[in-house]
C-alpha cells in the first residue's frame, strides 16, 4: 500500500478509523512476525498512516503493542471460544464445536500460524508487566468461562468433588500445545486428537457427576 | 570469558570437548534468546571458541541450530519425561513424578523460561524442513513413550477401546500449554493443576479399562 500524504481532514474525519487500521496492521504483524520484528517504520507504511498520526494515537510501541493485546487478541478469545462455549447446550459441546471451526479454518487456510494469545504470551509476557498483566487478564476470562459452563452442567444439588476450575485450567493447556504442536507439524492432527480427547473426558466426568 | 587464541593443539587434542562447549551455549541460548536472536559472533564469545573453530565443526548456523535439536533439545526430552516414566510403577505415577520435578526446579530457579523443545518449535519449525523433520523426531518419541507406558498398564488379555496414542498426545499437549501459561504468568500454578489433572484422568481411566 502506498503512503498516504499528510491530510489534516482525513485526521480530522476518521480518527477512530485510523486507530483502528494502525491496531489491525500491528496485530496481524505482532501475532505472526512477531512483536520485535515488527518495526514502526513498516507498520506505518503497512497501515498508509502517517509519522504523526502514529504518534497521536501511539506515543509509544508499547502503547500499540496492549492495544493490539487488550482489543484484538481479547476480542479473538472472545469471538473463537467464549461466545460459542457459553451458546452451546453442554460444555463438551461447546468445546467440540470451538475445535471443529478453528480445524476447519486452519484446513481452509492451508497454514497453522498458532493462536495469537500463545503467540504474544510467550514472547512478551516476561518484557513488561503491563503486557503481562494484560495477557492474564484474557487468559483468566478464557478460563473461568469454561469453569462457568462446567459448573452450569452439574447444576445439582447434591455436592461434587468436581473441580471446574482445574478443567477449565487443562482445557486452555491443551488447547494450547495442540496448537503450538500444529504449528510446529503444520498439521491439524494435534487439535483433533486433543478436541476429541477433552470432550470425551469431560462428557465422561460430568456424566459421573450428575 | 576471553576470547582464546586459535591454538592448533587444543583443535587437535580436543575437539569434542570443543563442539560440546559450542553445542551447550548455542542450546542455552536459543532456548532462552531464541535462534535468530543469538548472532553467531556472540556464541562464539560466549564459547571462548574462535572462528575457525566454529567454521570448522558448524559450517552454518544451520548445522549449530540442528545440533542444538537432535543432540541436547532431544537429551532434555529424554531425561526429564522419557526416562522417569519409563522407570515408574504406571503412567500415572510417572507423570505426576515429572510434574513435581519440573514444578521443583522452576520454584528453586524462580524464573519460568519454558519448555526448550516448545520455545524451539515455535521459533524454527516452519523456518527450514530440516528443523521441523528433527523437531517432530522428538514429538514422536516422546509421545510414544508414553502411549507404550499407557498399554504396558492395561496389558489385559480383553479388549480395551482406551486410546493411549490419544492421551499420549492430550499429555503433551497439556504440559506444554500449561508451561507456556506458566512462563507467561511467571507462576507454576498451571503446571501443578494440569499434573494433578492429568494423573487423575490417568487413574481414572485406567482403572475403568482394567
């Protein structure tokens, strides 16, 4: 994309829009080429945002860099596994139906980039503690949906020594080195095994728990 | 450490112990740093070794990154999940062992830095075929010794519809996630829970299929 000029009514016009362009762009280059390896001088020229608009809506690359963590890669946990777990009728369910679509997507686009939550985690966790705080956050919603749901299976009135919050602890794990395996292979083989395994596992216990 | 000066009977006289001092600082490094992150120059600072020396056991860095994989990245592997499984009472048991291991030496160091295998995968295997033939070698064995472990529990004369390969690979997958959460939390919360998790599904399941 060629650099736009300066244009004062464009600033003026769509602030919100530029912002938004300059998150998308850091994002798809955080969660693939990474964070480091993405310089400001390219994201600017991959947004077509000028110096000075970069620079009003970012001071800094580590004010990008939370945006791209607290509205995309939240909005992405959100979109791929809260909604659809917290939808379904069961969590075994849900979970099924979450793995079902990120293999079909991942078959669609012929390559494994692994989750942008992992991506980002691993390499920026231990740089910042905002960065880090922030990625706690995502990982904290992710699993206590989970839990939520579990609990909402086993809506009993007897007691339970079911620990939802520690399945909901290995579901997050699992799901997440099948992904970095899947990556790792470029193969979906990791995930199918692991979507499988964990329905079975949990379709068994809450089963138990009834 | 100073540079040393090229010295042709320290080649002659040991030149294994030579590439293992370069093989061990190229692992500590790319597994901490990462690969591309570690310029070769520094290695060999890092190594006392000079240039020639280098040239001469690792032509390209390539050659280092593969040595690095086969030779200490599979070492790692064996003797902290392969070994002590193999030599526990049932998987179970072998498992939870490697866990409180692992969990141990994270408290005493006080710092998370990650799998290396996983650190390694996520940064090379989609970098170079090479790279990800000798990183998925290492996948394999070491999902295989577990599922071997799995089927060594229930040698039973009946037929059992237990999947080992399956929880093989959900076992992997969940350490792994669970240290990349860990690293990325700076805590080892994740890794006991998904431990405790794991060894109770084990039993569980084992127990069912006897």
């Amino acid at each position: 994309m060629a650099e736009r000029p300066a244009s004062p009514n464009r600033r003026t016009n769509d602030p919100e829009g530029l912002r938004q362009r300059l998150v998308d762009t850091a994002f798809a280059a955080f969660t693939t080429r990474g964070y480091h390896s993405s310089a400001l001088h390219e994201l600017k020229r991959e947004a077509g945002v000028t110096g000075g608009a970069l620079a009003h809506h970012f001071p800094t690359k580590k004010a990008l860099g939370l945006a791209v963590i607290e509205d995309r890669v939240a909005e992405a946990v959100e979109s791929t596994w809260i909604t659809p777990v917290r939808a379904a009728t069961t969590t075994a369910e849900g979970i099924q139906e979450v793995f079902t679509t990120i293999i079909s997507e991942l078959e669609r686009k012929g390559v494994v980039s692994g989750c942008p939550l992992n991506n980002l985690a691993l390499e920026l966790s231990r740089e910042d503690e905002a960065f880090q705080a922030a990625i706690e956050a995502i990982f904290l919603r992710w699993r206590t949906a989970i839990a939520d749901k579990l609990r909402a299976d086993l809506r009993v009135d007897r007691a339970c020594d079911f620990d939802f919050d520690a399945m909901a602890t290995l579901v997050v794990a699992a799901y997440s080195g099948a992904m970095a395996m899947a990556k790792a292979t470029q193969s979906v083989a990791p995930l199918k095994v692991c979507g499988e395994q964990l329905t079975s596992i949990i379709r068994n216990q809450t089963q138990q728990g009834r």
